[in-house]
C-alpha cells in the first residue's frame, strides 16, 4: 500500500465571486472609517500600484485583469487536480467566525460532514455585492464531504499525538465556512461550484487567534479596535506546519491518492492595522514566498505568530500546514504565482507541489 500525494496552494478571495464593480469593495468600506486620518485616504498619498489600480473608475476596470489573473491560476491548479484523480481533496481552510463562534473556537477542526448544501454568494450579497455569476443569490452546491475519511484521519491524528478536535455536524444556520466552500466554487469557477466532483475533507485552523471572537470575522473600524479585548492567539506557525507533517503521516500508511490544499490569501488588507487597513503587507509576504519558492523552511518554522498578526497574514496559517506536509512528504514546488495587489485586499498565491516524494 502507498498513498499518492498532490500539494496545491490556492485563493478563496470572497471578492472573485463578485463582478468587477464590487471587487474593490473592501477597500470602499475602508476608506468609510472615520478613525483613518484624511491623509491615508487620499489616492495622492498611496503607492503607485495602488494609485494605478484604483485609477478614474474605483478598480473597476484593474478587477477585470486581476480576475484575468487569478482565473488562469485556479485553471491551472484544477487542471492539475484533474490530471491526478484525487480520491480526497484535504483543504485547510480558516473558520472566520463562521462555524465556531463563542461557544467553542478549535484550533484545528476535521470537518467529518456528509453531503452538505453550501450557498456560496450570501456572504457577499448580504454586504451589497452580486455574485459574478448572475444566479439567485440563495443558489446552492452540494459539497461533499467525507465522513469515514475524516473519522479515519482524526483517529491517526490522536493517535499520532496531535489533539485536534471533531464536528459531526455544521453549526445550525450558521454560514458554512467560506474557506472551504469558495475552494469548491472557484476550482469550479466555470459552474459556479455546481459539478466538482470531487470529496473534499475539511480542516479548519484558528487563522483569526486574539481577533476570532473580537472582530467577528476580521473587519473592524478603528475606533472599534482602539480598546479591543483580544481572544487568546491561535496556533503557532509551527504547530501549524506540525500538522500538515502529522496528515501527511496519517495518509502515508493508506492506497488513497490524496490532494492536500492550502486555501487563503496571504497577507489580509483589512488585517494589516500598521497601514490603516488599506493595502497588503507585501515587503512581509514577499520574505515567505522568497523562501517558499527556495524551499527554504526554517524561514517558516522561525516566523512567530506576532510576526503573522503585525502583517495580516493570519490566513496564512492554512499555507504553514501545507508546507508542513510538503516537507514531510519531500514533494517538490513544480510551479507558482505570487500575485500582487494594493486595492484588491489581499496578495493572493498559487502553487503545485508534485513528483516523486523524496
Ligand atoms: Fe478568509
């Protein structure tokens, strides 16, 4: 028996599923934040990209290039999913005060759920923006899930030593996990996530930590966080990447052909609070792809998760379990994209590991 491994690295940017109009969204609201001093605000002020991308029309017409960009990505990386067969799509995703609110927050989650209906667009329309699709905003996928599997994973993971928690069921009218479900929609983009054939086996991972419960989900005016009470942090970049080396472990032993996905943007505009919530932390998010594409882990293992926090790079965490089991594993980095962006919230990046395991 021996397991077959794929490691892509995608996007589950909510502001894809939008048409162009909206895509700059986040950063409208930004700008609506009384507590950003005028002078931040101003395009004369920004950097050029930023200046260049906002242009005349709000990011309208730089939305279209940027959906360009991350659509030939997704492509690329479901072409590849297809090319391998996957008996099981592992996804870390982060659970943004969506599934676990006060009641419990996980570290790290195995979703164990059947077949499961998502509507992908509310989360979005519920802020004002249509879906890019142009159907109901209700419309529906049925994602489904793998309950023996994640049963089976969450056993190894105990037993191996690493205490993740479980759930059987979703919490009730509660929004599924837009990590997970926008990792469908868009590796599906064509059907609007309605025919991926694919199983797909959650993990959620704590990315929001000190700002799970006190932002609700990450977005927060000035004035709001002035005085914040901080939830306690959530896992460490290294406990991350512990994790994805303890799934690669538990999937070794089995004759699965299993494609582990890392599913987030890297660092978050509305997370970076030392830029007033305008644009990326690129300077920080290009050190981790410099040593990502070198294969370079102590970089990763050394960063700590202030360093994480200070660049609103939270999400980030999903991709720390993804380098984790690629290091396990010794897959190599066949391809990747880092896409940069000021006005789209979020610098978002592509990769695929495959070949021979080391
Ligand atoms: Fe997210």
């Amino acid at each position: 028996m021996s397991a077959h491994f794929l490691g892509l690295g995608i996007t589950h940017y909510p502001l894809l599923a939008v048409t162009d109009e909206h895509m700059a969204d986040l950063l409208r609201w930004t700008l609506g934040d009384p507590g950003i001093p005028d002078a931040e605000k101003d395009p004369a002020n920004w950097p050029e990209l930023m200046r260049t991308e906002w242009a005349d029309d709000g990011g309208t017409a730089a939305a279209a290039g940027h959906r360009k960009h991350l659509l030939e990505d997704l492509a690329r990386t479901r072409a590849k999913l297809d090319e391998f067969q996957p008996d099981v799509v592992l996804v870390w995703g982060d659970d943004q005060y969506e599934n676990f609110r006060e009641e419990v927050v996980p570290p790290f989650c195995v979703l164990a759920y059947g077949e499961t209906e998502v509507d992908p667009f509310t989360l979005m329309s519920n802020r004002g923006a249509p879906n890019a699709w142009g159907l109901p905003e209700d419309a529906t996928f049925t994602l489904h899930g793998d309950e023996d599997g994640a049963r089976l994973l969450t056993n190894s993971l105990l037993e191996d030593g690493f205490d993740v928690a479980y759930s059987y069921q979703k919490r009730e009218n509660g929004h599924f996990p837009h990590a997970i479900a926008n990792t469908q929609l868009f590796l599906d983009y064509d059907n609007a996530g309605r025919e991926f054939p694919y199983k797909i086996l959650p993990i959620t991972v704590n990315c929001y930590g000190q700002h799970a419960i006190a932002r609700r989900g990450g977005l927060a005016r000035f004035a709001d966080i002035h005085d914040e009470r901080l939830d306690p942090v959530g896992p460490s970049p290294k406990r991350c990447f512990q994790l994805g080396g303890a799934v690669a472990r538990a999937f070794a032993g089995t004759d699965r052909r299993v494609a582990l996905v890392a599913s987030s943007s890297w660092s978050h505009a509305f997370l970076n609070d030392k830029d007033w919530h305008l644009r990326p932390d690129t300077p920080a998010d290009q050190v981790l792809y410099d040593s990502f594409t070198r294969g370079d882990w102590d970089v990763w293992t050394s960063t700590t998760g202030k360093q994480v926090v200070d660049a609103g790079q939270h999400e980030m965490l999903n991709w720390f379990c993804l380098a984790g089991a690629m290091h396990e594993l010794g897959l190599p980095l066949n391809w990747s994209d880092f896409v940069v962006t000021d006005v789209f919230n979020s610098n978002k990046c592509f990769a695929i590991f495959e070949g021979q395991a080391a």
